[in-house]
C-alpha cells in the first residue's frame, strides 16, 4: 500500500510537489485541497490581464483541475477548506464547498497556503472600491468594477511589486493613477538610489507618487476620499491595496507547528516543519537567507516551485536540501527593467556583514549597433575577499541576462575577480566585448587591489566638511549643465596641463559622469603624488538621488495612445510594386529637432514608394513626424510605441526634389496647395531661452527643405559673438558696451527665473539629461542645414560689435537683405 499525501493549497508550491510526487512514485495517494476555484494560475501575471497586455483570461490557468488529474492521476478537491490538523489521529478536518465537515487520514502533509495581502485596519478600508489582489476571484472583481464603473482615478497603497505592476497597468487601462507608499522610497528591494531612477520614469509616464505619507482613513460617497498622516487628501474612484503579504499560518499555529522568528513556519533544510510528518513549502514558510543565513520569508514563485519539487523528494525518501534563497526578482516598469538579486545595503548593515558597493553603467550592447541603452549595475562585495553578496540593476534592455549571471555568481560563491573572466557570449546586437558584468568585475577589483580609491554619493557632506578640493573632470558644457556644489571644472583631457590648479595639501574627489572619465584622472593624480579619491558612479548616481517629482516630463495623448501603422497599405504598395523595400533607421537618443533631421536625410537615400522604418526615444517625434510628411509630401503609414522605443513608417511620396517643391499631401491627399518656401526670422532678443527656441524652430524648418534666414539684431547679436574676444580696435564707448554685453552664447541670461545665472546652467542641465542639443550645437545644425545667418550691420555698428568677433558662417546684411528674404517667405517670426 502507498503512502497517502496530502497537500493543502495549489498554485507554485503545492502543485509542482503533486506533480513531483506522481513522477516519482506511481503508487502514493495524493489528494490535494484547494479552498479556491483553481489549483494552478499565474499570479504573477495578474496584474497584466488588468492592463490588457494579457487579453485572454483563460491564459492565466496554468493547468485545470481536470488536466491535473487525468496527467497525473491526482484527487483535486477544489473550493474546499481544510480547517484542522489533528496530528495525534493523523487525520485533518475538512469543509467541503457545500458545507459539508469530514474528516481524512494522511502518512504525510505538504502544508502550502501561501501569503495572504496584509491589510491594516485604516478607518473605512472595507468600503466599496477598494481592492486587493491576490487570486482569479480578486482579479474578477478589479477588472469588473473597471469595465462597469468606468473609474478615472486610483490610488495604489504600497509600491513593493505589485504596487508597482498596478500602477504601470491602470495606467494602460487609461486611468490617472497615484502611489502612495508609506517609506521613503519605492521598492524596498532596491537600495534608494536605484529606486530613485524607477520613481522618475513612473513620474514621467504619467504616475503620481507619494512617498513618506502613510493613508489614515478612506471614506466619501460617490468616490474614495483618502486622507493621509500629513493631513494632505486625494479623491480617486478606485484603490488597491498593496501594503504587503503575511505567511498564512493559523492552520499551522493551530496544529501546533513552530513559528518562525519572521513570522512565517519553521522548517529545517530537507523543508519539514516540527512535525515530521508534515512538510511545509511557498509563502507561508520560514527559512535561510542565501547570502547572510538569516531567518527570512520571500514570497516569490521561483523559491516556491523548487521547495514543491524538494519536500516531494524528501517524502519519496531521497534526502535533498534546500539551501536557501537569495531572492532573486525582476520588474517590468514601463519601459525600464530593474532586477535584484542577494542582500542590498540594508539586510547586509542588519546582518552585520563588512561590504563594498561600486556602480557602472554600461550599454545594453555594443554602442555602434542601433538601439544600445544604458544600464545602471550596483554590485555589493566582501571588502575582505571580494565575494559577491547582491546586486542591482535598472535599465532597458538586456538586464535580466545580467541579473542572471551575477544571480549564478553568488549561488556558487564567485568573486569579482571571478567576474572579471567570465567569457561570455558577445556580438554587436547581443552585448560588447567586455560585457557590462566583466566591466563590473573589473570596476570592483580596481577598488579591491587598490588601483583606485573611492567614494560614494551619501558621503559628499561629510566630503565637504572635511575640505576635500573636488573635480569635476567633465567637460566644461556638461559642468555648465549640472554640477556638485564647489567643485571645479577641469577636463579630464586638461588635467595634466592645468594640474598644478589642484593643491597637494588637500584631499581630492574626482567625478565624471559615469566614473570612467574619474578613473583615468584618478590614476593621472595618483601617479603625480595626490591623495586622490574617484565618486563611484559618478554624477548620474548623484542626479538620481537628487531627484526632484516636479521634474518629471508628464506624457500627453500622443505618447500614450499612439497610431497603429496602416501595414495593410504598405503590403498593397508592396504588390503592387515587388521592389519596394522598408529601410530601418536608429534615431534612438536624438531629441528634436536631431529625428527630424536624420530622417529629411535618409529619405533622400530611397526611392520613391519604399517605407523609411524611423526608431526614435523622443517622445515628441510622434507630432513632429505628422506635420513633417504633411508639409513634405510623404505619407506617415502610421506610428506606434514598443517596449524601447516610438517607430515611425513613413512612404516616400516625392522625388528628392519635391522635399523643396510648394506641394503638400496628407494620408488622404487633398488639392495641392501653392505656398511660398522660405521662412524668416528677426531675433531681437538675447535670452538664453528665446535663443534655444529660435534656432530649434529655424532647424526644424531646414529639416522640411524650407530656406531659412535669421536677421540677428541688437541683443540677438550677441548669441552670434565668439567665446574668445579676438584683438580690434574699437573705441572707449564700444569697449564699454562690450564688457556691458554677454560674451557668446554660453553666457546668455535667461528672460524669465535667471536667478543670479543659476538658471541658464539649470536650463542646460536639463537639456543636456534628457539628450536635447545644446544652443552651441543648434547654431552648429543650423549652419550645416544651410541657414542663413546674418547679421545687422546697423545694429552693429550701434552696439560696436565688430564682424571679427561673430562666430564663423555669418553674413553682414541690413533691412534690405532681411525684406528680400521676406517676400519669398510664408512666415516671418520677431523673437
């Protein structure tokens, strides 16, 4: 006779032990309780039916009650409820789904309840509209009250994962969606900097968060009023609970099963509880941190499914442990990835474990191949031996391949010097010759063998306190862009011809962007006597820590709701004429008006009726595009959004020559209308930020095969002088004025918000973050796409400018010049 198991609760644990035990022994009894609907769903996948990713909810059934059993010959008894454990009599009390109480016996127990959402007791949290999601009938009721109530508003309580995972998805269904989440910081597995970077790009589609502010009381009639302990309220139609999970227990504790100091069951390494005879597996249990040894309850499927398959081993008498979990997760947030693996920061300082963290910051793949996007990687390692104990990464593309092997790495107690000669597989489409998990090794093992010495972000006040003379090795319109307070800007290629600027009596912090322009002038300084530290991660790290909610770029209609290509017209142009081709072109990292341009140029490349395939990271481009083709004579097929990027489709409609043509079409062509070509322009003004504007339009214009012309007089003169003063004569007034005048367009004022000349270096800093072209190289696009500059020759002469000071490029013109370009314009723009 077999042994008779019984195994009380499905999903990842429970299941996979049924199907393990029926592998391995044709012979035992198994009969499985399941208090829910269905034995084995994808919970993890939950929160992507919401959203409709997922459309079709039969896809979330992983296997079927009646699957399950014809496979492995399985008694599965679902909505039922074991209620007792009697442990002396071997035997549990059940209430079956029509309220029936009997009672079975058992050689053995696999207890899987799972975690229930932990809810606390806030005034007014049983009230309608309020939900949490943890299993098919959960998900019923969220996706009914979104489709019957038509909500517009939701609150998520809690940012852990699924918080998280909601949000992204309420956010697809179309709703405004807020996160409050009580610490300070989204995303208790990730250290604050790396959590940093996932809350700006959850700001920047478009989710409000609120951190640090705990809910107090819901209440309101027709809507949810929540107010918080600040006192700040919020109303929203809808919420969803995601504070947590707790380890389901109290069928254990009632049994008399031993709870762990965590709060979930105590079992040993081969996963048995205090009883012998009952196995415990998933959620609910207690046992070893991987990394530190500690006693810890992680809720995640992969842990769950191998402790199924072990406590099945074990029954079957194989002796096989369980040797913990390192925790190892992964997020889709929006269009970033961010994946943990071993201990952060916190859980090492609680274990009392001695570590090194290091940054880098490395590119997807090799960055000459279209579509590499930067990753963020944050090792943690033993400052004795250099053993990995976690690490952390936030990027687009390629993050799980990493996460995967520093995860394999710590599992078999590799080193970073271990990682510094791990081969593995490179081509330019896939990664780079030294893959962003060698250039962590390598990084590490710099600061271990003592080749560089450094610091981090959450040091620089006690950095400044100590007098430390800092760095900044960037170049000098990155410095302009952003910099840490007090430092000094001397390009790394400069340092050794200014390195006597730097004193030998004093502590050095070097910083670049990323750490590797820091570490070449880290070893420059080293190597010339100075004690010399580099600011690991450099100042992106310092940016992402710094960062402000209102800075956010919110995302409109058209980033969020954007046109599917018409492929049908395409293949129809396509058999009409087998020659047609589709060209793919990587536009990834420009901003406008960079797309723009890139595509006037390569649709040049093309004949007439192939389809120009644009990839582009600016989320502007989707409006431009439209207006461009309309004004250009092409047609935009259509434009949609992937995971990494916004693709245009766009058919050449015209010869080359009709980019200059006065015709215009649009999808549906309408008359052809005759307008004027040119544009022209008078800048008036000096403003930093109506200069940025002018030359933004002016480039914008060029791109659509439009003579531009811009008139700069008086003030706008100034945009146009050369950085350096060339030596001329002028007179004593003319020398006063230009001491009076802003040399150069580095040091334009702003017209609004200057404050002192912070504002221009705010301005520009921003820019240069989000990939947007400096004023300097707008003038250098405008000159290359054949705008006319010119200057005012009476206004010149006026302000005592002479033409050896203007930039190379400029023409000398007056009124007439500038009204000949007008009567050949269709618009004519004063700034």
């Amino acid at each position: 006779m077999g042994k008779r198991v019984i195994i009380i609760g499905g999903v990842a644990g429970g299941a996979s032990a049924a199907a393990r035990l029926r592998r391995l022994d044709e012979t035992v009894e198994i009969i499985m309780f399941e208090r829910g609907e269905y034995i084995s769903f994808a919970n993890c996948g939950l929160p992507y039916y919401i959203g409709g990713t997922i459309d079709d909810r039969e896809k979330l059934l992983v296997q079927t009650e009646e699957g399950m059993e014809a496979r492995f010959n399985i008694d599965i008894r679902v909505k039922t409820e074991v209620t007792k454990i009697d442990r002396e009599a071997k035997e549990v009390e059940v209430l079956s789904a029509d309220g029936k109480v009997y009672r079975e016996k058992y050689d053995y127990i696999i207890l899987s309840p799972g975690a229930a959402p932990f809810v606390p007791p806030i005034e007014g949290v049983n009230r309608d509209g309020i939900f949490t999601l943890r299993n098919m009938t959960d998900l019923d009721a969220i996706k009914s009250f979104i489709d019957n109530k038509k909500p517009k508003k939701a609150a998520v309580i809690g940012a852990g994962f699924i918080g998280v995972e909601m949000a992204e998805n309420l956010k697809d269904a179309g709703l405004d969606v807020t996160i409050i989440e009580a610490m300070e910081q989204i995303m208790g597995p990730f250290d604050v900097e790396m959590a940093k970077i996932l809350e700006k790009h959850l700001v920047d589609n478009g989710v409000s968060i609120i951190t640090g502010d705990a809910v107090t009381k819901f209440e309101g009639n027709e809507n949810i009023k929540i107010t918080l302990k600040s006192g700040k309220t919020l109303d929203v139609d809808m919420v969803i609970m995601s504070i947590g999970v707790r380890p389901e227990i109290k069928l254990a504790r009632e049994a008399g099963l031993e709870i762990g100091e965590r709060g979930g069951i105590k079992v040993d390494e081969t996963l048995k509880t205090s009883d012998p005879s009952i196995y415990a597996v998933g959620d609910a249990i207690e046992f070893k941190d991987f990394v530190n040894g500690t006693s810890n309850t992680i809720p995640l499927a992969g842990p769950a499914n191998k402790q199924g398959r072990i406590a099945a081993d074990n029954i079957c008498g194989r002796n096989v442990k369980y040797k913990g979990s390192q925790g190892t997760s992964i997020l889709k947030v929006f269009d970033l990835t961010a994946a943990s693996t071993g201990n952060n920061e916190k859980a090492l300082k609680r274990a009392g474990i001695p570590y090194i963290k290091s940054y880098t910051h490395s590119g997807s793949h090799a960055s000459y191949y279209p579509g590499a996007f930067i990753m963020t990687i944050k090792i943690l390692f033993s400052s004795e031996d250099g053993k990995l104990l976690g690490a952390q990464i936030v990027g687009r593309d390629g993050v799980d391949k990493r996460i995967d092997v520093l995860a394999t790495a710590i599992r078999h107690g590799l080193t970073v010097y271990d990682l510094e000669e791990l081969e593995l597989a490179y081509a330019p489409p896939y990664s780079s010759a030294k893959d962003p998990v060698n250039m962590a090794g390598f990084t590490a093992s710099n600061i271990l063998r003592g080749d560089m010495k450094i610091k981090h972000w959450d040091e620089l006040d006690e950095i400044k306190k100590e007098g430390f003379f800092i760095v900044d090795v960037r170049t000098d319109i990155e410095y302009e862009g952003g910099h840490i307070e007090g430092a000094v800007n001397i390009p790394v290629d400069d340092l050794r011809r200014r390195i006597r600027e730097i004193p030998k009596d004093r502590k050095v912090l070097v910083y670049c962007k990323v750490g590797l322009r820091g570490y070449i002038a880290y070893r420059i300084l080293a190597q010339k006597g100075f004690d010399v530290y580099n600011l690991s991660g450099g100042y992106d790290i310092y940016q992402a820590v710094n960062f402000h909610y209102g800075e956010g770029v919110k995302m409109n209609d058209e980033m969020t709701h954007m046109e599917k290509p018409d492929y049908k017209e395409s293949k129809k142009k396509s058999e009409i004429n087998p020659n047609v081709k589709t060209v793919k072109v990587d536009a990834c990292g420009l901003q406008c008006p960079g797309p723009i341009m890139k595509v006037y140029k390569e649709i040049e490349k093309i004949n007439v009726g192939d389809v120009l395939e644009v990839h582009v990271t600016d989320p502007a481009f989707s409006n431009d595009i439209k207006s461009w083709c309309q004004r250009t004579g092409n047609t935009l097929i259509g434009v949609e959004k992937t995971s990494c990027d916004f693709v245009a489709y766009i058919r050449k409609d015209s010869d080359s020559g009709s980019l200059t043509s006065n015709r215009c079409s649009t999808l549906q062509p309408s008359a052809y209308v005759e307008l004027p070509q040119g544009k022209t322009m008078v800048v008036f003004s000096g403003d930093l930020d109506k200069a940025i504007a002018s030359f933004i339009i002016a480039n914008g214009a060029a791109a659509m095969g439009r003579p531009v012309t811009m008139f700069f007089t008086f003030w706008g003169l100034n945009i146009l002088r050369k950085d350096v003063a060339p030596k001329v004569n002028k007179n004593f007034i003319e020398r006063m004025f230009g001491r009076m005048m802003p040399r150069g367009s580095k040091k334009l004022r702003l017209s609004k918000m200057n404050m002192g000349g912070i504002g221009p270096r705010m301005i520009r800093g921003i820019m240069r973050r989000k990939n947007i072209s400096s004023l300097e190289e707008l003038i250098k696009q405008a000159k290359e796409n054949g705008v006319r500059l010119v200057a005012c020759s009476m206004s010149m002469d006026v302000m005592g400018i002479k033409k050896e000071e203007l930039i190379d490029g400029v023409e000398i013109g007056g009124v007439a010049t500038f009204l000949g370009e007008a009567e050949q314009s269709n618009m004519s723009l004063f700034i």
